[in-house]
C-alpha cells in the first residue's frame, strides 16, 4: 500500500516537472534511477490509473501512449490517510499574474495539498 502510493507520487512528480509528453518508457527510466525495484509493468499500471482518476493527460500516436500532466491543472491534493491523489483547479493559472504577483520570471508552477479527502473525512 505505502509502496503503491510513492510509486504514484513519484510518477506523478516527474509528469509534473517534465517539459514534454513521456512515454512509459521514458518515465520507466526515470522512476527506475530512484527506485530501482520498480517493473515497467507497475509503471504502465500507474498511468493509466492515473489517467483515469484524471490526474495526468494521456494521448495516443502510432499506438505508443504519451503521459503529461493534466493540461488544466498544476495543482493536486494528496490525502494523508487513504494516499489517494486528487486533481484540483484553483482559478491563478495566468503565469503573468504570478509573474507580477511574486516579482519573478515564473516558466511553470505546481502546487501540492495535503489533508483529508472527502471519503476519510465521512468515514471517521
Ligand atoms: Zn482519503
């Protein structure tokens, strides 16, 4: 369980801080230079997961799938309980603005929140 969850927070990670789309491939040889006991198996499995709780984006050329993050968020809420991620839209998406709000150059941003997802808040 607690393995499965840095696996996710890991790959997550990397979609968030790559520049490009990877294949699995691609993210495989990244993951596997932190954990190395990780299979390529495991790493598709986590992408699509991913893509379907709408994490990270995901499209299809030549039959090879390409993973990035979501194209409308930067932001995601990691629950301390359950370790399930959620994709979260917070309206500052405007680079500009943050730009002129922090008074630097900002390329890119991602923000992560961390508490009690909706579920484990009903459940106690
Ligand atoms: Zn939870």
């Amino acid at each position: 369980m607690q393995r499965w969850t840095s696996q996710q927070s890991l790959i997550l990670e990397i979609l968030y801080d790559a520049e490009h789309f990877l294949s699995a491939e691609q993210v495989y040889d990244i993951v596997k230079q932190k954990q190395s006991n990780v299979g390529i198996a495991t790493v598709y499995r986590n992408l699509k997961k991913m893509v379907g709780q709408g994490l990270i984006g995901e499209v299809t050329l030549k039959h090879i799938s390409y993973y990035t993050r979501h194209p409308f968020s930067n932001a995601f809420f990691l629950c301390e309980k359950c370790g399930k991620m959620l994709r979260v839209e917070i309206p500052i998406t405007d680079q500009n603005y943050l730009s002129g709000e922090i008074g630097m150059s900002v390329n890119r941003w991602k923000m992560r929140f961390e508490g009690i997802c909706r579920e484990c808040e009903e459940c106690t």
